[in-house]
C-alpha cells in the first residue's frame, strides 16, 4: 500500500488536500470558551413549606423524599439541608447512565412522596440543569429618584427578548424587586363586620381560582366559555363577603389593597451604589465571542431603553478573558513552531525541513475532522494538547525523513528511496504512534469532573498523532519524492542540516567511544543509569504536593457571614463596613456585594459563596501588578478575622481546575443533632489552634432563637377553636399567609395578606388580637396561648440519609493541608467516641488521594498496553521490559525537574507522568528496531548495536529536540495548570534521552547474553 500510494502521487496529494480542507473549515467552525464544558450528573430539588421549622421540614418533606429516592441505584450521592421553610436536596448520579431516563424517574418518585406531605407544603421542584454558565454580567445603578417600576418593567421586556439571542438562553436579575399585591386587613373592621379568617380566604380562593368553564358543544357550533373574573385592584375592593344589617361587606371595607414591591430577600451594591446585577447565560455548546458579540448589540439596544438617572456597566464577561487566552496560546502556538522547524534544519536539509513543516498544518487540520463528532470545542485544555502535539506528531516525519536521506546517501534513486526508507520504518512508526495512542486513551475513562475537564487532552493528541501517522507514511514520501526528483542526480550528498557535520560527528563519537565501552561493560552501565533514576524518587518527599496550581487572576471572592437569624438590613449595614474597608485597599480596583445572594455563576457550575439572609458575598477585581491573587486572599483571611471577630470571612480565589470544595472538610455523622453539634464545636476548635489555619466554620450555624407558642387545649376546646385557627392568625401577625394569584393585563402577580399592625410590633399587635369563639363572643389570642422563648435548629443537614455536619477549614501561609491534617488527625480521631458516630477527613486532600488512585490504575493500565504493543512487534518478552524501562528513567526525570523548579506534584504534573509513558518508548521502539534488522543483515549483537546507534542517534536526538521545542513555551509559559504538566514532560524527556542512548544498548546486550546462555 506505501508503495503504491507514493506511487500514485497525484491520488494521493489530492486526498490529503480534500481531508485538509474539510479539518481547517471543521477547526474554524468550533465553539470558543475558557475551559471545556463539563455537565455533571447533579440536580437539586428544591422544596418549600412555608412557616415550618427546621426539624419540621425534615420529618415531613426531606426524610419523605429520601426515602422514595433510596431504591434508584444509580444515585451515587444524596445531600440535603433541611433548613426552615424550605427543603433542598441535591442528588448526583453514577458515571455513564442515561441522566434523561434517571431524571424522569426520579421526578416521578418525588411525585409519589408529595402525596403523603402536608397540605402546605408546595410541590417538589428539580432542576437538572445546573451547569448553565454564565458568559457576562452587568451592573445597573441608579439614584434616589429613579422610577424601580420602570427598571422592573424594562428587565422584564428584555427577558421576553433574549430568546431572539440564537446563544443566550435566559437573564437573571439579582438586587431587582418583584411586585405583588398586599391585602392588608384592618383587623378591629374585620371583627365588627363579623368576617373570620377562614371566611376571608375562602372568598378570595374562590374568586381567584376558578376552574375554566371549557366549551358548549351544540350540532351545529363548539363555543368556548369565558368567565370574566376580576382583574384590578379595584374589582377586588368590591368582592363580597358577607352581609351585616342587610348590607353587603365587601374587601375594601375591612381591608386596603396595594400593589406594592415584595421585601426583598437580596441587596446588590456595585462601588457602593445600590445596583441590580444582570448575568446572561449561555446555551449549551454556544461559542464565548460569539454570544458577545450577540449580546454586545442587543446591551446597545437595551441603554438606549434606560430612564433618566440610570447607568449599566459591564461587571464582567467571559468574552474578554477567552480573547485573551487564545492571543496568548496563539503566541505560544507560533513560538513553538518557529522552535521546532529551527530544531528540524539543524539536522535536516530544506527540503526535509519543508516536509516537516507540512506535516504540521495537515497533521493538525486532519485531527481536526472529528472534533465537532466528540464534543471538543476550543478551549485552553485543547489548545494546549495542540501545542503539545506540535511537539510531538513531527517525530514520525523526522524518522521517516531521515531514513529517506539515509537511502539516498546510498544511492538510492529518490523514488526508490522514498518507498524503500518508508518501509523499513514504517513498522516501528505505527507501532511507536499505537504506543502514543494506548498512552493517551485510558485517561478518556479518568472517572469525575477531572476526567471531564481533562478529556479534550487525550481526544486531541489521539486524532493529531493519528493523522500525523498518515502524513508520515504517505504524504512525506509522496513530497520528498517529488523533491529530489527534480533535482536530478548528485554525485554526493553533504550532511543534511546547519549542524549536519556537528550531528554527524556526535554520532560518530556516541557510538564508537560511548556505545563501544558500553558494550564491553553493559551490566556496570545498567546498575549506574538505574541507581542515577532511583535517586530522583527520592526526591518526592522534597515536592511540593498541590492538587491543581493557584490561579494568577485578578477577581477574588470574599463570603462574610453573621449569625444565623441576622436580617437582611443587618447584614446589610455590616456588609457596607466590610465594603468600605475594602474600596479603600490600595489594590483593589472595584467591590460589588451581593447581600443575601451569591455571586453569578461565571466561573464554574455554581457561584461564590452561598446564599441567605445573613450572608454577604464580596465579589472584588485587585490589581495583578501591585499583589498576587494567593497574597490576596492569605492577607484577608488573616486581617478580616482581627479587624471584624464578630463575623466569619471566607476569602478564596478560581481554582484553575475542577471545583473541589474546601481544603479541607472534616464529616461527623450521627443521629442526635444536639451532640453533632458538641463534636462539631471540638472539631472547630481542635482545627481553629492548629498553626496555618486562618478560617473555620461549619454548615449549621448556631442556634436560631424562637417564640415558641405553646397553646391551651382546654381554652381551645371550651372555644371551638383549632391550632390552624392560631397558626393562621400567628401568620397573619407575622410574614402573611400567601392566596394566590392575581390575573392583571399583561401580569401575573402574586397576592399576600397580612394583618395592618400600623407602627405597633407583632407582640403588640398578638395581645389586642381576638378570635371568634363558639360561645358567641370573642376570646383574646393571649388567653389561649402562653409565650417562651426557644432555640431551634437553622438547619439539618444529611449526607446519604444520614444526619451529617461538616467543619470546613481554610488554611493560610506556608503550611499546606496534608501538614495541618498531620497535626491534628490523631486529635480529630479522639472526638468520635459515641457509638453510632463517626469522623470522615474529606475535603481536598481526599479529592487529590481519588483522582491519584484513579491515575495510578491508569497508568498502569498504559504500561500493560504498550507493553501488547511493544511484544507483538518484536514476538519477545523481553525486548518489551527492556523498552519501558525508559519510561522509569522518564518518570525520575520529572520528578527531578519537579524538585529543581519546586513546581507542585498534582493533577498536572501526573498528566505529564502518563504522557512521558507514551512519547519516551518512541525512541527506544526505532533503536531496537533497527539493531534487529542488522542482526538479521548477518551482524553479531555487539556490532549491529553499535552501528544501529550510530544510524538512530540523529532522529533520536532531533525528535527529543523538537518535542522539547514544543513544550518549552508551556513550561515556560505564564499558564499556572499547565506549566507542571510542561515542566515534567521536558525534564523527562532530557533525562530519559541521556540515559536511554546508555542504557538501552547495555540493556539489549544483556537481554542477548542471558538468551544465550538459556539456550
């Protein structure tokens, strides 16, 4: 087939350049985002039940559903938080299943276990869809006299137009109002008139939910039916409730109704002025840029909508940091092309250099071609794999390139030559690429989030070292051909390459001075290479050990959180301190708080911090060249704590790679959450005197306190009167009691009631309050209720059905988790004694302990198949063995480029690891490849090494030259997640070179004597 493809050179050139075309136009149309799109398996189903406590919520709502869930085995993972008056429950699914078909079941199984809830309790809502990322956000401002209706109504206007962005799928409003309907009750009119509660809102469900007449079906026509219902405010003044002396009662005479703003839950403060934070979300698979430059001219529509006093100012926007990232990667890109053709002319003529230089862009289009069939799109982690495959796909056209020289320095003629210098490599070409292949395929099965965010990586090196087969094996001999043919007949071919005579006497000294005197010794050569590798695994305890590298970025987070129970004004008047102290920082650039919400989901599948009442979330942009984000954060964690000791700081940064959590999260299970609690304080403070700690906190809180009602059953009884008759009451006093929906042109608004209490508090107000009695007068509400105060839970946490708090520590400075963790574990362990009780160590360091596990199973995995691989070629056992030890060497090799540069042992550098596996054995495949074919040319095993090394040692040094060429401006680079995967490949790849052209020789000679002697 080679020959006749190299023959057939015009067939052959014409399908390579149709295969191009459809790759570069394939390349071109790719999404463009920062990191790849990972969709995890996660939902939340979100549950609420209106005036309920904590331990209510539980019992009746989130150990309900639970239960109905626990049979659905491929749930992996169930958590929820029982909090008051809402449940949430979010449930992970195992790797690999049907998500769609899991979903539905599990919507189906909340539906049966809502059946058995309370009557007020609303139905279980499940959104699946949490990895929805946010491209750009923008801050609305506005003065004292602006018109909030009319930014309300704008907001909503542009919510109806964002379906006409092919690339955005929705916005959301953060800080904006919603409005609704109050009946405020005049209670003292009310019981004049005779009206009781119930009566009051039987008239309005009555009149708000009425059921849809349907249709007259007649012979002749089908009439649809239409009820006119009210539809103003002013409508519903006039609805009837009773009669009191032959005249009607009706709402407005007992009660006034509004259209007013709801209280709001969330505040948002953009440098200090009150702001509404819109955030548009992209569509799944949609391309960064181009969604904003969608966007940018529907935002250009939307200012000239603005009333008079409002501004918008762009927060932030994916689009930004993306064209960032890819001038920058385009930079690297072009400098690692630039290096490795200035490598491949140093030891190979034009022409070879020009054949190398086509395989780049046809290698790289050809690969291309089955990106959009994958799911990769372009982003940072497979650019890079592109950069790294640039270094590496140029080793086949090297060797076969250099083979054709070396036929034509015998006297080849060029075609001859290239058909004949193809095949007596082309073996060890496609065999070294399956070695690639096998390498690089077993990490597309890495389980979790990392394996998603890493799966672009083995995808693109795979298709590009494929297709890099084919140009290698076909196009590069068609080329080179075509080449020398033209150039006619030359006497005498001079060294290839501008350090071709260089190259030539390197070779020549390697294999008649080293190889020689290797021969002679091969078993003193081989102890010395192995003792030299062994050394540098020493080394690993003298490395750092860090899951995925900080990020250099300038956006910062910052959570502030204050007791629980603390209100939204509070938090607010307290969050404007923080906020202060903040603007006035020397590197801060710009604050936005988020009061009561999180900071939009921009950089990952959720936002930063969490949301309530009594949390604020800190969103800052710091000047890079003035501190380090790590700086940053440290000096905040360590100050906020001083400066404010009443209230708990969080400050964090983007991790450069999946979300882990916290570094560290300590579990304590059991049943009883009172002595949860106990432990949990212990855990705090076992943790909190560790040195390095800077925050530590829990996901419960301190106890709420509460008015506690407790009722008097035989005043109640004597009255006819229930614990519903007190608790409607009680609501009215307090948060109001929701009746539904009001239908207004154009609106749908949500109606609440409430009790007018005036100027006077809830107290005051319960203590004047009477009720209707059986008896026919009225009873006071004191009278049949005694008040106390009490403390109830904020919330209920459970992991896996199992009531669970989890402490969270943050440390600062120097010391790094797996030390904090050293100190202090044997104390941790001592705090579970109880039976029914225990402590799990989770948090980062668990993560980073699952994913290396998972890449140690990998890599074992590649060294099985590429020893497959490496056996069939050479039917040996040996030959194999004596092939990976190469990757041994490789393996010390980066770990002693680790340890020099004190680049961190994490995900990345592991990647590098594995990666070395499949590029290293290259080499070693082409030498013992070529010493068997002169064993088989007649030479005895001490000469047919010494020649085979003098004929491998330039495509040998030059493919390690431009692979190192290609991976310098990653390890190099300014890329904090990629430069230990460079750093490792590099520092391997020049070790293992050395040692390989010493010990692989000594080796192969040492495999012969031991045969010999067997036979």
């Amino acid at each position: 087939m080679i020959s006749w493809l190299i023959r057939k050179r015009k067939i052959t050139i014409l399908f390579f350049v149709m295969f191009m075309l459809v790759g570069a136009l394939s390349f071109l149309q790719l999404p463009q985002r920062e990191i790849p799109e990972i969709s995890p398996s996660v939902a939340q189903v979100t549950t609420v039940y209106p005036g309920a406590s904590a331990e209510l919520v539980e019992q009746n709502v989130t150990n309900l559903m639970e239960e109905a869930l626990e049979p659905i085995q491929e749930i992996s993972s169930l958590s929820s938080v029982s909090n008051p008056n809402i449940s949430l429950i979010t449930i992970e699914l195992e790797g690999g299943v049907d998500a769609d078909r899991i979903w539905n079941e599990i919507r189906q199984q909340l539906t049966n276990a809502a059946s058995d809830f309370p009557d007020d309790v609303h139905t279980p809502t499940l959104n699946s869809n949490l990895s929805i990322q946010g491209l750009a956000t923008y801050q609305l401002t506005f003065n004292e006299e602006t018109n909030l209706t009319e930014v309300n109504d704008l907001i909503d206007r542009w919510s109806k137009r964002i379906v006409q962005l092919e690339d955005i799928i929705s916005i959301s409003a953060q800080g904006a109002l919603d409005k609704e309907v109050l009946v405020e009750i005049d209670y003292e009119a009310m019981q004049e008139a005779g009206i009781i509660t119930n009566q009051l809102i039987g008239a309005l469900n009555g009149e708000l939910s009425t059921l849809p007449p349907g249709e007259w079906r007649t012979d002749e026509y089908n009439y649809r039916v239409e009820l006119d219902t009210y539809e103003s405010l002013s409508d519903l003044e006039t609805l009837a409730l009773g009669y009191s002396q032959e005249e009607v009662i009706r709402l407005g005479d007992i009660a006034s109704i509004n259209e007013v703003f709801q209280a709001p839950a969330e505040k948002v403060f953009y440098n200090g002025e009150e702001a509404i934070s819109l955030t548009f979300y992209l569509k799944e698979g949609a391309s960064v840029t181009k969604a904003q430059s969608e966007l940018d001219q529907f935002v250009t529509e939307m200012e000239q909508d603005l009333p008079t006093g409002v501004e918008m100012n762009l927060l932030y926007s994916q689009a930004d940091l993306v064209e960032e990232l890819f001038k920058d990667l385009a930079i690297s890109f072009a400098i690692a092309v630039a290096s490795v053709l200035l490598v491949c002319s140093l030891g190979l003529n034009v022409s070879t250099a020009l054949s190398v230089a086509l395989a780049i862009p046809v290698s790289l289009s050809l690969g291309a071609i089955v990106y959009p069939f994958v799911g990769i799109d372009l982003n940072l982690i497979s650019l890079i794999a592109i950069i790294i495959a640039l270094g590496i796909l140029v080793d086949d056209g090297i060797v076969v390139n250099e083979n054709i020289e070396r036929r034509l320095q015998l006297g080849d003629k060029p075609l001859h030559a290239a058909i004949n210098g193809t095949k007596e490599v082309a073996v060890s070409v496609v065999t070294s690429t399956l070695t690639v292949v096998f390498t690089f395929l077993p990490l597309l099965l890495l389980p979790g989030e990392a394996g998603a965010f890493i799966r672009p990586l083995p995808v693109v090196l795979i298709a590009t070292m494929i297709a890099s087969t084919f140009v290698a094996l076909f196009l590069i001999p068609t080329f080179r051909s075509i080449k020398e043919s033209k150039k006619g007949r030359q006497q005498e071919r001079k060294s290839a390459g501008f350090l071709g005579k260089a190259f030539d006497h390197s070779s020549t000294f390697y294999s008649e001075n080293v190889v020689r005197r290797i021969t002679r010794r091969p078993l003193l050569t081989v102890i010395i290479g192995f003792l030299i590798g062994t050394a540098a695994y020493g080394l690993i305890p003298f490395i750092p050990l860090e899951f995925f590298p900080d990020t250099d970025r300038e956006e910062v987070f910052l959570e502030m959180k204050l007791a629980e129970g603390t209100s939204l004004a509070e938090t607010e008047r307290q969050a404007n301190v923080v906020e202060d102290w903040l603007e006035n920082i020397e590197y801060v650039e710009s604050v936005t708080s988020y009061i009561g919400t999180t900071v939009p989901r921009l950089f990952g599948p959720g936002g930063g911090g969490v949301a309530g009442e009594h949390v604020a979330n800190f969103f800052v942009f710091i000047n890079k060249d003035k501190i380090t984000t790590r700086e940053t954060v440290d000096t905040w964690n360590e100050k906020l704590v001083e400066l404010f000791p009443d209230k708990t700081f969080t400050a964090s940064m983007i991790e450069s790679g999946p979300p882990v959590g916290a570094p560290i999260a300590i579990e304590i299970r059991g049943e009883s959450m009172e002595r949860l609690g106990e432990m949990a304080t212990e855990v705090k403070t076992i943790l909190a005197a560790a040195e390095g700690v800077t925050t530590v906190n829990d996901d419960v809180g301190v106890p709420l306190t509460a008015v506690q009602f407790v009722p008097e059953r035989d005043e109640l009884e004597s009255h006819g009167l229930s614990s519903n008759d007190l608790a409607e009451t009680l609501r009215l006093v307090g948060e109001g009691i929701p009746i539904g929906q009001l239908q207004t042109p154009g609106e749908l608004l949500d109606m609440r009631m409430i009790i007018d209490k005036g100027e006077l508090d809830s107290q005051e107000v319960l203590a004047e309050l009477t009720l209707p009695s059986v008896q026919g007068d009225t009873v006071s509400v004191a009278d049949l209720v005694s008040m106390e105060e009490a403390t109830t839970a904020p919330s209920i946490p459970h992991q896996n059905m199992v009531r669970t708090i989890t402490v969270r520590a943050y440390p600062g400075g120097e010391r790094s988790t797996d030390e904090i963790l050293n100190d202090t574990r044997d104390s941790l362990e001592e705090v579970v004694a109880d039976n029914g009780y225990s402590l799990v160590i989770g948090g980062e360091t668990s993560a980073r302990t699952d994913v290396f596990i998972d890449i140690g199973k990998i890599f074992i995995v590649v060294v099985f198949l590429i020893l497959i691989v490496i056996a069939i070629q050479f039917y040996s056992l040996t030959i194999p063995v004596l092939i990976m030890s190469t990757v041994y060497l490789a393996v010390a090799g980066a770990l002693l480029g680790l340890f020099i540069t004190q680049t961190g042992l994490g995900f990345m550098s592991m990647m590098g690891a594995v990666s070395l596996a499949g590029i290293v054995v290259r080499n070693g495949i082409v030498l013992i490849e070529f010493i068997e074919q002169r064993r088989k040319e007649g030479a005895d095993p001490k000469e047919a090494v010494i020649v085979a090394s003098k004929q491998r040692f330039r495509p040998i040094v030059l493919t390690t030259m431009t692979s190192i060429a290609g991976l310098l401006p990653i390890a190099l680079g300014n890329s904090t997640l990629f430069k230990p995967l460079g750093i490792a490949i590099v520092s391997g790849l020049i070790f293992s070179t050395v040692l390989t052209l010493i010990i692989v020789p000594a080796l192969y000679l040492l495999g012969v004597r031991f045969r010999s002697k067997r036979i």
